[in-house]
C-alpha cells in the first residue's frame, strides 16, 4: 500500500477502532447494571461482579463465552444482526438504547420498531373505523405493523409489549398472556410454523427473516420441534377462538385483506360469529377506549 493510501484509509481504521472500544464500553457498562434477579438467576455469595458476569450474557445471548469476550475486548470480529439483537434483548435495552448498540455495532436494525413500517394515515384511519371489529395490519414476517383499539386488548394487552417484540409467531410461542389467551394453542402454534416457512422461502437470507427464526428456535421448544416437521400451509380464512382476559370467550373469524397484488402486507380483521361474540366485542372496544 502506498503512503498516500495509508493515509487516506488510517482515518477509517482509527474510526472503526474506535467505534469497537465504545461498542465495549457500551456493553460492560449495560451489563455491570443488570441484577442476575432480573433474568432469573441466583446472585449466589461468592459473585464479585458487579451485574451480570460475561458468560451469563453469553449464555442468555446464546453466543459463545470467548467470542463475548472478544466482544468487550474491542477485538476486530464480525456481528451479525441477530447476534446484536439477542444482546439488546438480554441487555434489557430500551428504544434509544437499542439504537445505539446496533449503530456502534456497524449493523442495521431490521425490526419495524427501528423503521418506518410504510403504514399510510388512510390506512390507519381504516383500522379505527372497523372498531369495535379487531383488526391490525401485518407484514409476511407475523410483525403487527399497526393496529386498533380492540386488537390491542384481544390477546392481553399489546400496548405494554415493547414495539421489537409485536410478532404474531414470537407471541404465539413465548408471550404467557397470549398463550393463555388462545383456545386451540397447540394446533395454532403447528398452524403459524407451517405459515411461516411457507412466507420464508421468498426471503432466505434475509436479515430480519433469519433474526426471526434464530429467536423463536433460540427461546421455543415447541417452534422448534414444529419447525422441524417441515410442514407448509398457506393462508387461508379460519375461526378462532379465544379467551379475552376481560371479556371471556370470543368466537371469531379471521380474514386476511391483501393492501399490495403480492404477498406481502395485509390487514387482518377478527369479525364475530356470534351475537353473544359481537356483544363480548363491544364491550371490549369499551374497555379499551376508557383505559
């Protein structure tokens, strides 16, 4: 390399070496601020560090103890986004917080909640006027890119789930009141793996698609044995039934509304079969206009 080209890539080289020791710093700094309580570990008498030891994130990370460990050393290494999304998540990072680490980690975060989810205001507009009708508009990835006031109560309460997390597939498997909530849960959970692999074969590779997957294998038994019977349905209208923590049973049906000629966007509304199921909803859009 010659002079002038040492000196022309020096600045970028100082620039990324610096951007590793913050990305360092950030990371010990987070972790020496979670008590081990705070992920369901014991503090144990003999612990000295202060937060979470290095190994512990590792494991919860489902990353490997050296590679960590390199990480907080600064050390010139690779990081793939689903890698810097599993330790924002361990990490207990909040919005700006997120942001931050997947900036200093030289990565883009593909979550919705980090972008602009190309949800228009006539759109929206649409989902209130279907009130008290449950409906929310969902991309080919499960993500709920925008939603009503009574979907956000059919299942629990979807305004206290942090905005990264709002996937129908990762509620489905992991979040306890959507669980609960669900009727048939062990023929929806087979139902949605099968969809999912049907939607994923348009986007292997893709970042957001394999940061999806690594989750819900990394945090899901139950996904993982359904995703490894390889089976494929596609969409198709259905009944569902659910028990409403504030209104009880709820019979209803699902409709898939496609916004573009492919695949991709669609609004998804929950009409009632019943008229003691369409009560039930306007007592929940009730419900949820007073909280």
């Amino acid at each position: 390399m010659s002079i002038m080209a040492q000196e022309t890539a020096a600045p970028a080289m100082r620039g990324s070496e610096i951007r590793r020791h913050e990305l360092a710093a950030f990371l010990r700094s987070r972790r020496e601020r979670i008590a081990p309580e705070q992920v369901g570990l014991e503090r144990g008498v003999r612990r000295r560090t202060p937060g979470l030891r290095r190994e512990e994130v590792a494991q919860l990370s489902a990353v490997g103890v050296t590679w960590y460990t390199w990480l907080e050393q600064a050390r010139n290494i690779q990081v793939s986004v689903q890698v810097v999304d599993a330790l924002a998540r361990t990490l207990m990072l909040d919005a700006s917080e997120r942001a931050h680490l997947f900036q200093l980690a030289g990565a883009t975060d593909p979550t919705p909640a980090a972008s602009c989810s190309g949800v228009t205001e006539a759109q929206r507009e649409l989902l209130r006027q279907l009130e008290p009708v449950p409906a929310c508009i969902q991309n080919s990835r499960y993500d709920i890119l925008a939603y009503n006031r009574t979907y956000a109560r059919l299942l629990g309460d979807l305004d206290a789930v942090p905005p990264e997390d709002r996937n129908c597939m990762l509620l489905v498997y992991t979040d306890s009141d959507w669980r609960a909530a669900i009727v048939h849960l062990e023929d929806t959970q087979r139902l949605m793996a099968a969809r999912l692999r049907a939607s994923m074969a348009g986007h292997l590779g893709e970042p957001a698609w394999k940061m999806l997957l690594k989750r819900l294998e990394t945090e899901s038994p139950e996904f993982r044995e359904n995703w490894e019977r390889y089976e494929v349905v596609g969409s198709r209208t259905k009944i569902k039934e659910f028990l409403n923590p504030y209104v009880g049973h709820l019979t209803l049906e699902h409709t898939d509304l496609w916004l573009n000629p492919g695949p991709g966007a669609r609004m998804v509304t929950y009409t009632p079969k019943n008229e003691e199921t369409r009560r039930r909803l306007e007592k929940l859009y009730e419900i949820a206009r007073a909280s």
